[in-house]
C-alpha cells in the first residue's frame, strides 16, 4: 500500500465519494434550484457543469436524433434485406456489399466519385489561387469583381447545374455555339468522358470562389515587409510567389484540399441536376446510385450499404489527412 | 515596359474571370424576361432590347409558384435562425464554461458533419413516417437547422472568444445573473457575428435541394429548388419543357441571393473565411 500510484488513487476516490455524498446532501441540488439557476436568479460561478449541459443539450440532441440515430440505423440496415416490399427485413450479413461492389456500375461510379471529388479539388485550389492572386492585387473595379465571383458559390447549385446543362446543349446553348465559330465540335453532353468534363467543370466553376476567398485571406496574412524585402533582393514577380507566397499559404490550400474532397464525394447537385448520371452511367456517383436505390429502386439494404461504402470513403480520406486536422483539436 | 505589363495583367484577369462567373448567371436571368419563343432559340439570343416580365407572371399567378416561394423563405429563415441559435448556446459553452469532455463534444458535434447526408435519409424518412413530419415545412427546417449547426457553433465559438471575459466578470461582479449576462453583454457584442452566421445559413438552406426533394410530396412544403427540378422533369422530350418557367424560378432563385451578395458582401466573405483561417 506504500506504493504512492495507488495512495493517489485511494486519496481520489475517498474525495470523489465525499463529492457524491457532498453533491447528496448539498440542499441546493434540487430540480427548484436547477430551474432558479436557467432563469438566472441564483448564479454560482463555480458550478458551471449543468448550465453548460443545459446549453449544449439542444444543439447536441437535434445531431444525435437527426444524424448519429439515422447513421448507425443505416449501418445496421446494409447488413439486412430490408427493402419496401419485405415486411421484417432480417440480418444478411455482407450479402448487400458483396451484390454492390461485384456490380460493375457500382464500381464504375465509385471510380468516377473519386476521380469527380480529385479532380475538381486540384482544379479548383490551382484555379482558386489564381483567381486569390488576382483578388489580393490592387486594382479598379476589385470590388465588383468579388460581388461577381462569390455569385457562382452564392446562387442554389441546382440552379446553375440546370444552368450548365443548357450552357453545354448542343444548337441552343452558348459554348457549342462559341466553339463552332472556332471550328472545335465537341458533343459536351452525349460524349460519356465530355460529359464527365463537363460536370467537373460545373463543379469546379461553383466551387472556386470559396477557395478563392479562403485562400485570400490567407495571402492577407502575409506580411508586407516580406514582398519589400524580396523586392530589395531583386526577386521578381514570378519568384516572389512561387518561392515565398505559395509555400506560405500551401498548409491553407492542403488543408482545404482535405475538405474539399471529402465535401465532394458527396456530390448530389450538380450530377442530378446536369447529367442525372448520364449519359448512360458515365457521370454517374456513389451518392446518387444511394439515392436511386432508396427512393425509386425502394431496396434500402443496398442502398444502406452504398452510403456506407461512401461513408467509409470519407472515413479513409479523414484518417489520410489526420496529421492535418491536429490543428483543429489545438482550437477545442 | 515591365510595370505596364504588371498594370494590365489584373484587367486581363479581371475580364477572363468576369465572362467566366458572370456570363452564365446573366444567362440564366436573360432567359426569364425572354418572351417564350425566344428561349433557347438557336444560335442562343444574348441580349434583349424587349425584358418581359411573361414568364414571371406565369410562375407566380399560375400553378404553385407562390407556394413554393412561400415555403422556400419559411424553410430558409426559420432553419437559419433556429441553428444560429442553437449553435450560439452550445458555442457559449464550449467557449466560455469549460466543463469536462467539452472538447470531446464539439469534436463529436463536427464529426457529424462528415456523415453523408445520403447515409442518414432511410432512416429519417422512416421516423418522420411515424412522427407524421413527411412533407411539413417543420419537419425539413428540424432537418436543416440540424444540418447548418455544427459549422455554426465551430465558427461561433472564434466569434465568442474575441469578446474579452472581462466583460462577463464585469457584469457579474457589479450583480448581474447569467440571463441578463448573455442578454446585455454577450448578445449585443455577438450582434455582427450573428448576421454573418445568419445570412450564410440562409443562403446555403435556400439553395437546399436533397432533403425537400426527398420529404416534400405536396405544394405544402415542397421549396423552389424542387419545384425547378419537377419542372424539368415535367416533359421529358427537350422542346415540351417549360423554359420559361424554368428561368423565372432560376431568378426567382438568384435575386435574393445577388441582392445579398450585392449589399452584405464583406460580412458573408468574412464568414466563409473564417473557420479556415481563424
């Protein structure tokens, strides 16, 4: 018993008994004095616990109800043969994922969900730190540009993937018509790979500004003295920027990049509105093959077990970029 | 030679960028005050001398319109207020009554926001069977707010930790309760943060496509984003869909939003800005 480990361990719950005991017997731990406290009557600085609950509680609860509940019922779902026309769905083990993943349009939009969330993610930081570059200089009109490029971010994605779909029409739509007059013809929606372009480029277009605007505040950190003083060295534009500006705003764009593929992998806009996966399956993604299943094929095992193959997309993409989110723990 | 170069290369950028993010959103607007015949003609009209409010007039007299812009502003206020609220007291107390597990919780809350919004709609829908919330504007803004809050409080808890604490002890010292606390030092000095976090979520649940297209089944909470896709699915052959009624829900759409951006554009860049970079 001389050992001090378990001397400071004894001394621990000796103290927190007497808390216990203590908290028991404490005539203000009452359902009155809770209440007086919400409404402010009594304030004790030091016992903080319950209005802090209290506070969080709803926040908390409205998450747990709407998105931890339904997430682990779906989990559970993908193991069952649920669907609308089984009256007691029963557990069927990996079945769902072994009919989902041997489909090979599964495999093919799990393919285009992930080249779709890659692609536009690098597009859109090389893109955003353009359109940043652009943003951070001094020049007339600055500000007009901004109200203009935070529109694209700004208007209803559905909206401007509609918007795009008869952008890229052929006959009636503006860039097959651009094109023509320069000769170049490309079938931008009946082509599958075109298609897959397109959608990219829909995104990419919606997304940028956001980037842009991050990335901009990034390049506002960045200390004047430091472009005088590579200015006194003799250093130009070019260099300036990609030798000091950039590295400097890289972990920012990193760390965007991060969020951005994971945002994207849940693409459902766009797809739906532009293509609706076509043409035949070439654009089609993950989310909305879940989708498709759930509300028109009404087979929920499977489409359960889509949404976690996504799920488990997202996991893998959060878990490679952990070292990046050691900064948010920092924050908490 | 070289600073006239550096001097144009901004308006260069300027205009390429301008056509790019500007040119489709005109396009979109051009088309709802085109007369019917007009709309995409082929080659494509690009500007009119002769705006015609036609189309307008027929969304909005005409079939369930004025439903679904009612709806649509419901959902986007009430979800937009409800989690800027919501968000405000748990971020209050992850800020400032640092309790045991706090960290923990607000890393869970964040968590949440990975989850796919497609791997959580099975299961709502069946509960929201029961609870008799499918198509009620309720049930979709229960939905939204829960959906704006994470990113809400994360951003909120930055904006309640630039307030110094001093205050707060302050107002306590000189015999102020908690309630009046948060109500005559926190809130005002919050008050441009929760335009900020206002105005954003109104924005990103007025554009909310997937939870009305999949709980609303009626005119009594279906929102104009589904109203434009049931419109463009409405006539499957290309030359049946109703074009102009398309456009004038895409504007009907846009011009609240241009109208935000054109009046709050710093407070909204703020804060997009400011969970990446605080």
């Amino acid at each position: 018993m001389s050992d001090p480990n378990s001397v400071a361990a004894a001394r621990m719950r000796v103290s927190a008994s007497a808390a216990v005991t203590e908290a028991f017997h404490e005539p203000r731990f009452s359902l009155r004095w809770t209440i007086a406290r919400i409404l402010g009557t009594v304030w004790t600085p030091k016992k903080l616990g319950i209005l802090a609950i209290i506070l969080v509680a709803p926040a908390l609860l409205i998450r747990m109800i709407t998105s931890i509940y339904p997430f682990l019922a779906t989990a559970w779902t993908s193991f069952t043969d649920s669907s609308a026309y089984v009256q007691n769905p029963v557990f069927i083990g990996l079945k769902n994922y072994e009919q989902v993943l041997g489909n090979p349009a599964t495999q093919k939009a799990l393919i285009f969900t992930i080249t779709f969330a890659i692609a536009s993610t690098i597009l859109e930081i090389v893109g955003g730190f353009a359109l940043a570059l652009l943003l951070n200089a001094k020049f007339r009109l600055r500000s007009l540009l901004r109200a203009v490029v935070l529109l694209p971010w700004a208007i209803p994605a559905i909206v401007s993937a509609l918007g795009f779909r008869f952008i890229f029409s052929q006959g009636s739509g503006i860039l097959p018509t651009m094109l023509e007059y320069m000769n170049i013809h490309i079938d931008w929606l009946t082509s599958p790979l075109w298609a897959q372009v397109a959608v990219i480029m829909a995104n990419v277009w919606r997304s940028v500004p956001f980037i842009a605007f991050v990335v901009l505040a990034g390049l506002q950190g960045v200390p004047d003295e430091l472009y005088e003083a590579a200015k006194v060295d003799g250093a130009g534009w070019w260099r300036v920027h990609s030798q000091i500006v950039l590295p400097l705003v890289m972990p920012l764009m990193i760390t965007m990049g991060v969020f951005m593929i994971i945002f994207q992998i849940g693409t459902f806009d766009t797809i739906y509105g532009m293509t609706g996966g076509g043409p035949g399956s070439a654009t089609q993604v993950l989310p909305y093959l879940a989708y498709q299943d759930a509300f028109i094929g009404l087979n929920y095992g499977r489409s359960s077990a889509l949404s976690m193959i996504l799920f488990l997309l997202v996991l893998a993409v959060g878990v490679c970029a952990l070292g990046r989110f050691r900064k948010f723990e920092v924050e908490l | 030679m070289r600073s006239r170069f550096t001097k144009i290369v901004p308006y260069i950028g300027l205009v390429a960028f301008l056509i790019i993010f500007g040119i489709p959103v005109y396009w979109i607007l051009l088309s709802s005050v085109l007369p019917p015949n007009q709309n995409l003609s082929s080659p494509p009209t690009l500007f009119t001398l002769h705006p015609t409010l036609q189309s307008f007039e027929r969304a909005l007299q005409q079939g369930p319109g004025i439903e679904y812009l009612r709806n649509s502003l419901i959902f986007a206020l009430s979800s937009s207020l409800a989690s800027v609220f919501l968000a405000f007291f748990a971020a209050y107390a992850f800020a400032r009554l640092k309790f045991r597990g706090s960290g923990a919780l607000m890393l869970l809350l964040l968590l949440t926001m990975a989850l796919p919004q497609i791997a959580t709609t099975i299961p709502l829908f069946q509960l929201y069977a029961k609870l008799g919330l499918v198509d009620t504007v309720g049930g979709l803004v229960l939905l939204e707010a829960s959906v704006l809050v994470p990113m809400t409080a994360w951003l909120m808890v930055s904006f309640i930790k630039q307030i110094p604490a001093d205050l707060e002890n302050a107002a306590y010292i000189d015999g102020a309760n908690f309630v009046q606390t948060i109500q005559l030092i926190v809130m005002p000095l919050m008050r441009p943060a929760f335009i900020t976090m206002f105005l954003l979520n109104f924005i990103t649940s007025w554009n909310e496509l997937f939870y009305p297209l999949v709980f609303s089944s009626s005119s009594a909470s279906r929102t104009l984003t589904v109203g434009l896709v049931q419109l463009n699915q409405e006539n499957s052959g290309a030359a049946a869909r109703p074009w102009d009624l398309m456009s004038a829900y895409a504007a009907i759409m846009i011009i609240p939003i241009i109208i935000l951006v054109a009046l709050m554009q710093r407070r909204i860049i703020a804060g997009l800005t400011a969970g990446a970079t605080k």
